[in-house]
C-alpha cells in the first residue's frame, strides 16, 4: 500500500502510458534492457514501477536515476521525482552552489543512500605526508554510516563505497606519516571498518571475502592492542562459522570473543557473544549447553549499558536478544517458541532495523511452516509482511531467507492463503 503521505507520481506513469504505451511489466523490462546497454544490471520488476508510481518510493536510487534519464531524457523532477536533501557529511564537503554544477555521476554519488562515504572518498586522491585525528574521525564516521544505512537498507549499495573507503585507510597507514598515538588509533579504526566490509559481504552472500576481512580486523587489533576490537572480530567469526554448518568453530570463536572483552568493562558485549555461543552449541544439538549459554546472555544484559559499550553494538536491543535465543531455539527443533520469539523480537524492534525485522518476520512464516502442528494461514500471513520490505531492503540473506520461506510453505500449497503467497511471491521476485 502505498504510502498517503506520498502523491502518487502522475508524471512518470503519463509517460509510461502515453509516451511508452506499455505495462509496468513491459516498462520494467525496457529498464533493464536500458540498463544493460549502460553496463549497469538491475533486477527491475512491475511491482518496482508500481512503488515508483504510487509515491512509495519519492526518487529511485542513482542507478535507476541514470537509466531512466537514458531512456526518458528527461531529468528526474520531469519524471515526478524528488531528490532527498543532501547529507549533512555531503554539506561539509561541496559548497551548497556546487550540487547543480556537478557532473551527473558525481552528484548521484553525492545523493545516492551510500554516499556518506564521502569523508574518506572526498580527499585528495594523493595520499597527504602526514595524518593526524581527522582521518580518525574520518575512518570512524564511515563505519558510523555503513551501519546506520546498512540496518535499514540492506548491504547492496554498500559494498563498493566500502571497499574503497578501506583502501583509502590503508593508504594512509602505508604510506601517511603520523605519531605513534595516531598510528594506534588508525589501526584500531582501520580494523573496525574492515569489520564493517566483512558484514556487507556476508549480508550479501560472499563468505570467504567475509572471513578474509575479519581476519585483517583481528590482526589489526593485535597490532594495536584492541581488546574491543578483537572481541568484536572473534563475535563475527563465530556468526560466519555458524551460517556456514561449523558449530564447533562457532562455539570456540564465541568463546575466543568473551575471553577477548572479559575485563573491557561492557557486560552487554559479553552477552552478545555468550548467544553468539548458544547458537553454536544449538546448532551442535546440545540442549545444555544452550540453554546454559542463553541464560548466561539474559543475565549478563540485563546489567544494562556501560560507558565502554561501543557504538556498533547499538543494534544489540532487546528485541535482538529475543530474536537471536529465537534463533537458537530453531536450531534445537522448539519451533513454537521459535516463532513466539521472532514475533517478540519485530515487534521490539518498531520502526527501526528493517533488514533484521525483515528476518525476523521470514522466520515466523518458517516455524509456523514446519513446528509439529502447522499453522499455515499464520505463515502465510507473516510472509506477506516480509515481502512489504522489497525492494527497500536490498541483502543477499534476506532473499535467501524468502526462497526459505517458499520451500517450508509449498507443503502447504494447497491452503488457498499459501496458494495467494506463493503468485505473489513468484510475481515479485521474478521467480518462475
């Protein structure tokens, strides 16, 4: 449904309909088509041009901005778009006269979602003699926006703004000249932004470039003797380990990630790590040890905050908690507590985190699918819910989550509500 606060777009479905004379099933395709001949690959369907005509989407991303330009030659306020103001970060580094004078390409990274980035890419491609606490900062900010854009939006638009912010900060430590204090501190930021990478490409499917990077993180907080730092490395290591079928190594990393932080003073990363642990030993099938590993977790978190909580772990709420002992409680077959803590963890969430909302609503739909007494109305009903989050959130683990969602439901395929998700499904993703 679209969103009332939004007009529909009047503009861009006249030109389709009258211009165009074509469906939005027959307009998605020449987008891609468009896209194609400028090198650019997009997964254009109807139900996109649908969001793009009824006002849920205000302006398409820079991608889209340069397709439908081509094929429209006509500039994104003739189309009945709205570009969002520029980021604060963008504000600070082109005067507020240079937006409409900018090259196109460059100011679509200025106004694209990932283009915060800015701080690193916006310096001087030569590398400065010396550098001190603004690149610090500025390595730090990145990784600030990565996070804050990634929670709501998935990992797509991030990967290459990443990459290059992180070749960047390791220009700087091979070749800048700074004090021993910098040098430290650059290191430590340098690791938690390769630790920001290593969850973009793990968010989109890209295991073994995940692994790499959090192993750069952990070398990183060797060198400068980051305990936080390689707590946090060892926590994702053991995620990586568990998404991949290594409940061993999971448990053993867990483990290397509260022996990390133990005396660091932040009782709610040690709880993080200790259900980082129970998803390894539920995975393993030990009842046990999970269940002692998840007590541990609710224990430990319900100290509350501490001044040495570091700002990534803003994510851990309550309704993370619930959702990662939901997780655990799969893995050990307890499929009605499953979906009751997934269901307690959206709803915690609110407004805020929609890929992991998004997540947490495709396991709802898969334990009501296959607990001992299936409830299929009810998954159909939460899959509904998480096909409302594309194409907003864009991650490689949340699609795979659906094709999940669709295997546990098509035993169930003869329910008519199923039945009803499935076509949607399938007319959605482009799936046949």
């Amino acid at each position: 449904m679209a969103d009332r606060r939004n007009p529909p777009n009047a503009q861009l479905r006249a030109v389709r309909v009258g211009e165009f004379q074509m469906s939005r099933q027959e307009f998605a395709k020449l987008v891609v088509a468009t896209g194609e001949e400028l090198g650019e690959r997009v997964g254009c369907t109807s139900r996109l041009v649908a969001a793009w005509e009824d006002g849920e989407v205000v302006c398409p991303r820079a991608v889209y901005r340069r397709i439908l330009t081509q094929l429209t030659g006509r500039t994104m306020a003739q189309l009945g778009f709205h570009l969002a103001a520029p980021t604060a970060i963008a504000r600070s580094t082109v005067a507020p006269s240079e937006y409409e004078e900018l090259p196109v390409n460059r100011r679509d990274f200025l106004l694209d979602g990932a283009l915060s980035l800015v701080p690193l890419g916006a310096l001087p491609s030569e590398r400065p003699s010396r550098i001190g606490a603004a690149a610090v900062q500025a390595v730090d900010d990145a990784v600030t926006t990565i996070y804050g854009h990634d929670h709501d939006h998935g990992s797509a638009a991030l990967r290459r703004g990443a990459a290059e912010a992180l070749h960047t900060a390791y220009g700087w430590l091979q070749e800048s000249s700074y004090s021993h204090d910098t040098e430290r501190k650059l290191r430590s930021a340098t690791g938690h932004l390769s630790i920001a990478a290593g969850w973009l490409a793990y968010d989109s499917g890209r295991a073994a470039d995940a692994r790499s990077l959090y192993g750069e993180a952990l070398a990183a907080a060797r060198i400068a003797d980051d305990f936080g730092l390689e707590g946090h490395a060892f926590g994702c290591l053991s995620l990586l380990a568990k998404a991949s079928g290594r409940p061993r190594e999971a448990i053993s990393s867990a483990q290397g990630a509260q022996s990390a932080v133990r005396r660091f003073g932040s009782p709610r990363m040690l709880s993080l790590f200790a259900m980082r642990e129970a998803g390894g030993w539920a995975l393993l099938g030990d009842h046990s040890a999970a269940d002692k590993a998840i007590v541990r977790a609710h224990h430990l978190y319900a100290q509350g905050p501490a001044e040495p909580d570091p700002g990534w772990l803003e994510f851990f709420t309550p309704a993370e908690l619930a959702g990662l002992e939901a997780l655990a409680r799969a893995d050990l077959d307890q499929h009605e507590r499953a979906a009751a803590g997934a269901e307690q963890a959206v709803l915690l969430h609110g407004d805020a985190f929609a890929r992991n909302r998004a997540l947490y609503t495709a396991d709802i739909a898969i334990q009501h699918a296959v607990r001992a007494r299936p409830d299929p109305e009810a998954a159909a009903e939460a899959a509904g819910r998480v096909l409302a989050y594309l194409p907003g959130v864009r991650s490689d683990r949340l699609l795979k989550q659906l094709h999940n969602v669709e295997s546990a439901l098509q035993r169930h395929a003869a329910v008519p509500a199923v039945a009803d998700w499935l076509e949607e499904y399938r007319a959605t993703t482009g799936i046949s």
